[in-house]
C-alpha cells in the first residue's frame, strides 16, 4: 500500500501574525510545483486565521499545535476541533511532548483530543516518545506502548481511519542530535506492528508515522528512505520556508 508523504512543520511559539504571513506566503510559491507530498504548518493560534488566507487555494495545509476535546464551555484560553477547522485548520498535533512535559498533558486528555480532532473533521497527529533517562534505562518500548494503548483507548480501528501518528524522541527535539536510521526504522517498525496488534493490518498499513527531533535538509533524505518513515514532524527547520522546502522536496 502506498502511503503519501507528509511534511508538517510545527512552528511551536514562534512568529508574529505578519512574519507568519510573510514565511507562509513565500512557502506558497516554493511548494507550488510539488505533488504527491502532503504539506502542513502549524502556525500559533493568533496566526492562524491569517495564515489561512496566505495560503488558501494553495497546496500548503494548515494545523494546530493543541485542541481543547469539549466543543465549547468555561474553559479559559482552548479552542476546539470545531473552532480550529472554522479557522482553517485541517490537521491537530496532539500529545506533543512540550505539552506533556509543560503543561501536565495525560494520556487520558490525549485520548480525548484524538477523539475530539476525528469527530471534528481534522486530522489528529498523536506524538509519542521517550526522554533520554527512559531510553537509557530501556524503557523505549513500554513508554510507547503505553502512550499508544492509552492515547487510542476508546477507539476501533475504523474511528481511527484519519490518524497520523509521530514518533519524537524527545532527546532529540530542538537538540540536533537526530536519532540513527538504525533506530528509527527499529521503532517505526515497532509502532507499525503495535498497531497491527490493536487495531487489524488494514489500519497498520495504511497509517502514517511521522518522525520527529532534528529533521534538516541534510538528514531528511536518509530518513525518507527507511521503509516505515511516512513523513516528517519539522520544528525549527520549519521556520525558514527555504530549509522547510528543501525538505518537502527531499527526494529531488
Ligand atoms: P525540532 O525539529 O526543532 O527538533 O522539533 C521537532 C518537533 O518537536 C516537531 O514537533
């Protein structure tokens, strides 16, 4: 089965609204020619709506870096699924590990929002992955394991149709230590049997899993390579729309 590439760049809590328009305008024009590779930033909130415009007709998608699982209610500072696609958001990062590790994000409440992304009409990226002390003490499987059986708990393999998932070691986030191919292709693998495990082969061959921590031009084409690697989860090479192009071009 073939799966489409994806490219996502997580702009994180970077960019004004007018530098957001400006880098997503000139990604426009760099990604005109590009096919058969699906595009994504996720600019912040506040730039969201504006974003929307830079890019509308256009091959470049839209996401958000979080979403609130209610539709609407006293909850101060979210936004929901509903509220994000009326923005122009097509894809959620959910789980990401800055909001695990900085703002108390569980299991539970990812669950929640990979739900809430479905049944909204957007299209969940569920991040996953190990600090540095739980690699070490070679507790990489159990930790994915757990975040994968718990972050998809209420579901069927049919709800989950639209899921993307992203492997990001979180040593390797912001740090430019990019893991080996060696042990990507061993974890993407992992996952790819976890899913098959728990929810059927149709869905494990047809799901894509991003991977994530360091990807730059120079290292994205190894990666590409590995048979597992549906794509790239991109920080800060995603800022720079002329890095970012070198990398949703990684195969010319
Ligand atoms: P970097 O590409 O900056 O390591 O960030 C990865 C990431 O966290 C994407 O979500």
């Amino acid at each position: 089965m073939s799966r489409t590439p994806l490219i996502a760049g997580n702009w994180k809590m970077f960019k004004t609204g007018p530098e957001a328009v400006a880098e997503a305008t000139r990604l426009v024009e760099l990604a005109s020619g590009v096919a058969n590779t699906d595009i994504m930033i996720a600019p912040t909130l506040l730039s969201l709506p504006l974003v929307s415009g830079a890019v509308a007709g256009s091959n470049v998608k839209l996401g958000v870096q979080n979403l609130f699982y209610e539709n609407e209610g006293a909850y101060t500072g979210e936004v929901s699924a509903g509220m994000a696609k009326a923005a122009g958001a097509e894809y959620a990062i959910i789980g990401h590990s800055e909001r695990r590790q900085y703002f108390g994000e569980t299991d539970d409440a990812v669950c929640k929002k990979v739900k809430a992304s479905i049944d909204g009409g957007i299209i969940p990226i569920l991040c996953i992955g190990e600090t540095e002390a739980q690699r070490d003490e070679e507790k990489t499987f159990s930790v994915l394991d757990k975040q994968i059986t718990n972050g998809l708990n209420s579901f069927c393999s049919r709800d989950l149709d639209p899921l993307v998932l992203a492997y990001e070691p979180v040593w390797a986030i912001g740090t430019g230590k990019t893991a080996t191919p060696e042990q990507v292709a061993e974890i993407h693998e992992y996952i790819r049997s976890l899913i098959n495990r728990l929810f059927g082969n149709e869905l494990a061959m047809s799901i894509r899993i991003l991977y994530g921590g360091s990807v730059k031009p120079d290292n994205v084409s190894e990666l590409m390579s590995l048979g597992d690697v549906d794509g790239a989860l991109v920080g800060g090479a995603s800022l720079d729309a002329d890095a970012f192009i070198q990398i949703i071009r990684y195969d010319r």
